[in-house]
C-alpha cells in the first residue's frame, strides 16, 4: 500500500449522531494498524483553526465504541467558511505535521472539507454521520439506525397510552428535509398515517383517512410526522385542524426532539463505524482525496464529495405502498 502519509488527525462536526465515537475509535486505531500518527482535534473546524489536538494512540480510544454523542466534541464555526478562517486551520495542521484529514458529520461537515481541499490541494477523506440519513452516497448514515429504534421505542410507550384512552396522538421526528426516520418508524411502529417532505397528504385528505380508521374500528392512532413536512406550518397547526374538523378523539402532539440523536449506537451502527473507519484511512493512505466512504449495496465504496453534497438521497417508494397498505 503506497504511503506517503505519516500523520492523519480526525474531527468531528456539525449534529452529533450515535456511532460517531465508534469512528473515531476505527479511525484511531487503523492508524496506529498502519503505524503512522493520528491527531484528534476538538470542537470541529473551530478547534481546527485553533489548533485544539491531541495525540491518540489505540489504547485512547478505549471504552468509547458503546458511547453516544462524540468525546470530540463538535461545534459550527462562521469563520471557517471564509478564507481567513480555513488559512489558520491549514498553518495549524502543517505546524502539526498532519498530512491528511477525516471529517465525520453531514452534508455542511462535508462542504468545508471540500472547499478545504479545493483551496489547499489538502488530502480529506469523509465519513457521512448524520441521524437523517440524508447524504447521497450512502444507503445509511451513521446513527439513522439507532435513531430509528429510538423512535419506534418511543411510539410503543405512546401507543399504550394513546390505545387506554381513545387518543390521536401526532408524534414528530427529525427529518427537515428528508422523510426515511419518519416513514421507517411509521412502518415500525404501525402508524395510520405517515406525513413526509416527499409526499403532500393535505389536511382533507388526512382527515379522511382518520375518518376511515376509525369508521373501520380503531379506537386510538398514530400520525407519525416529519418536521419538514408541508401540509401545516407545524404540528401544532396540524393537530388544530383536526381537532376543529373530526370529533371522537382527544387529539394530543408529542414531539421527541433531541432525544432521537442520543444514546448507545445500535450493533448496525457500531460495525458501520468501524467499516467506514477503516476505509477512509486506508483510502487516503491508497493516494484518494476528496471523496466520501458509503455503504452500497453492503460493500464500503467512495462517492466525491461534491455529489455526496449535492445529490439527494431518494425515499423508498416501495416503503411508502407498504405504508399505504399497513395503514388499512
């Protein structure tokens, strides 16, 4: 293997999501596999351009693979999107002696690194971790799988209640711009109604179909509701309409918030991680820059980084006539 590489650092950026932890400890430890040096830098770009590192070894990364969120921390930084800002990250990371660099966060993670690359000819390898599963490339992201049977927990305690008291609960989950937590826990979870970005139900129509569920004996449902879907301007708005234009339930809205991206990563994610780990060093020790490691077709494969940001990971649609059947 051609190596001209003697010292990678890692980071991680943008919203924290389970299995981050689990790459850093891949990244880590398949350099010190290869012998050469590794870096972690803390608070993302931002410790970047400060020149917040510290040196890992493999027995650093101990004890982490269990462990939600990131011990990197992560946080957005305004001033690594000019030109000043990524001139200081690059003298930092020469004065370190760092010859290449993985970035583990999402689609605006990957749009710095890119730009980085662009400006410095500075070898980036990038590891897609995002709950949304929302990046091009990749048929999952890091922490969409245990992000998903966080959810589908959350909507079994709901049911119990909503079924012990002829309630109509609205449930919101992440995906402001993609539906694939809502429309697989929705399945999961046997909701009646799914409402993503992808798909415009409009309010009639969900009202009918409410109608129809309960004309066919249900006595409780569940609307499972992507916060970027269009019908209302927000769940609330949804829960007022159909509480003004259908009668026999005690409408309630419960929105899970943050609590989707917490939590130990599921085994899925944990063996991700450490495959997605282990390709992007050795790629970058292999001469490749500038790319994103995925899952295709359960093999780990490299998407450019440009279309990993641009394209638009596309919805199932045999999810959504599964959906429509299973809501019967």
């Amino acid at each position: 293997m051609p190596n001209k590489i003697k010292k990678l650092a890692v980071l991680t950026s943008g919203g924290d999501s389970p299995g981050m932890n689990a790459a850093i400890r891949s990244v880590v430890r398949t350099c010190a596999y290869h012998k050469i040096e590794c870096i972690a830098v803390y608070r993302g770009y931002e410790g970047l351009m400060e020149g917040d590192f510290k040196t890992m070894n493999a027995r650093s990364v101990k004890d982490i693979i269990n462990k939600g969120g990131t011990i990197l921390k992560s946080a957005r930084s305004d001033e690594f999107r000019t030109k000043e800002g990524r001139l200081k990250a690059f003298n930092k990371l020469n004065e370190a002696n760092v010859d290449g660099l993985v970035v583990i966060g999402g689609d605006g993670t990957f749009t710095g690194a890119l730009i980085f690359n662009q400006e410095y000819n500075f070898p980036v390898m990038g590891i897609p971790g995002t709950i949304d599963n929302d990046i091009f490339g990749t048929s999952h992201t890091l922490g969409f799988d245990t992000a998903l049977n966080t959810v589908v927990e959350a909507i079994d305690k709901i049911r119990d209640t909503a079924s012990s008291h002829n309630r109509l609960f609205f449930i919101e989950v992440m995906g402001r711009d993609v539906g694939h937590i809502a429309l697989n826990t929705g399945i999961a979870g046997g909701a009646e109604e799914i409402l993503i970005p992808e798909e415009d139900l409009g309010l009639d129509r969900l009202v009918d179909s409410l109608n129809r569920s309960k004309k066919s004996g249900k006595s409780s449902s569940i609307v499972i509701v992507a916060e970027g879907d269009k019908i209302g301007k927000n769940i609330f708005e949804l829960k007022d309409y159909v509480d003004e234009n259908m009668s026999g339930y005690d409408v309630r809205v419960s929105v899970l918030g943050h609590m989707q991206r917490g939590g130990s990563p599921s085994c899925f994610d944990r063996v991700l991680a450490s495959r997605m780990g282990v390709k992007a060093v050795e790629s970058l020790l292999e001469g490749e820059s500038n790319f994103m490691v995925g899952l295709l077709n359960n093999k780990m494969e490299l998407t450019p980084l440009e279309k990993a940001i641009k394209g638009k990971s596309k919805i199932n649609l045999e999810l959504l006539r599964v959906s429509d059947i299973m809501s019967t």
